[in-house]
C-alpha cells in the first residue's frame, strides 16, 4: 500500500513541482512539496518523510546537502532528479547516499515505479540469509552461488562483488562505492580492475553474456542488481 505514505519532494522549477505533486497524488502517496534545501531540511525535520525526491540544483545551495543531512539520521529512500549531462552531480548525490536519480525530462510511470522499488528494498532486511532473483541465488552466508538450481563457482573477489550488489539490488551503485566496498580505498579511482571483474561475474551468472538480465550498467556511473 503506499497510501498515506508521505514523500518530501524538493524542486524549485514551480511547473516540475507542481507535476511531481499530482504524479505523486495520483499514485496515491501524500506529497510534501518543497522549493530549497532550507524549506526541505525543516519539513523533514517537523514530520519525516517516507521517502524524498530532491532536484539538485536549487537556490539556496544544493541538493547533496539535502541528501547528506537526510543520512545523518534517516535511511529512507531518497531520488535525486538530474538534467542532462551533470554525470559528475549523479554521482556526487549518490555517494551522499541517495538511492536512485531519474533525469529529466522525466516520465511519470518510470519515476513512480523506481520509487516503489525503493520503498520496497527499504522494507527488506539486508541481512536474509539467501537472496533470490529470477534463478539466480546467492546464499550469503555459506557464499554458495546457484543458478537454475547450478552451482556457480566464483572467485573471493567476485563473490564479495556480487554480494554488495546483491545487498543493495535494484539500487545503482557507483564504481567508487563499489571500488572502495569491496577492493579497499587504495582503489577507490581503478575503474578498470571493477570492468574487468563485472565482465568475469556476467560471464558466470548470466544465461547470455551479451544480454545481462542480474548486473546493469548505468554507463559512466556504475552498476546495479535488477531489483
């Protein structure tokens, strides 16, 4: 149900505002609508929201800010909305510790079925002892790997890959997050060892290399397990 679920949106073009809030009615949430990061920092604050869809380029400073001081005490999901070709702000809010970002122009249908994935990861534990996904399962403690029932043999490193993106599936994480996760800081900037071991873990898990259904690439920014 997402009925009476309160989600702070924050954007100061009026015209976007005004659609996210009957894009977000219509889907049957409770819209808080916001148009800088001081005016979204003291509604969260009076009553926090589900969730929250922040712009990041606002007036008074930047939607990182927001994202970063929603962390400081809050796990809900957070989106981040991006224009064209700010790769580099994607990539900082996501670091910040949002969920997810849709680029505008955005469509309504894409944007409310990514916030309903996020509301539903936030509801399941992170710590179930097996993870299954469309015949691929990943028994996280015994680190056994199966797929249509097939045991998969992985290295260490591709294990611990698969692992965080499975933690955290159908959220996209960045090759920073994932470098520094998995690898250790010393590599947080080895973009190539990351493709190299993601082109070795499709090779194993995917039915079709060519074709991946588990691991997605978000190009230039990083990569996500279908939710």
């Amino acid at each position: 149900m997402t009925a009476g679920r309160r989600v702070l949106i924050c954007d100061d073009e009026l015209h976007i505002l005004r659609a996210l809030k009957v894009v977000l009615r219509d889907a049957g949430f409770d819209p808080v609508a916001t148009a800088n990061v001081k005016e979204a920092l003291d509604a969260a604050s009076i009553r926090p929201p589900d969730a929250a869809i922040i712009d990041l380029m606002l007036p008074d400073g930047h939607g990182v800010d927001i994202v970063r001081s929603l962390r400081e005490w809050s796990e809900m999901p957070i989106i981040v909305l991006s224009a064209l070709g700010e790769e580099d702000e994607k990539v900082r809010a996501l670091e910040a510790g949002a969920d997810d970002y849709v680029t505008k122009p955005f469509g309504s249908r894409e944007l409310v079925a990514r916030l309903n994935a996020a509301l539903r990861r936030a509801g399941n534990g992170s710590d179930e002892p097996t993870i299954s996904l469309d015949g691929l399962e990943v028994d996280l403690r015994s680190r056994d790997v199966r797929r249509d029932g097939e045991s998969i043999h992985l290295s260490p490193i591709e294990f611990d890959l698969l692992r965080v993106l499975a933690r955290n599936r159908g959220r996209l994480l960045t090759h920073r997050q994932l470098l520094t996760e998995v690898w250790g800081p010393e590599y947080a900037d080895d973009t190539q060892v990351l493709r190299t071991t993601i082109g070795r873990l499709r090779g194993k898990i995917e039915r079709e290399a060519s074709k991946p259904r588990y691991i997605h690439t978000d190009p230039g920014i990083g990569y996500r397990l279908a939710a």
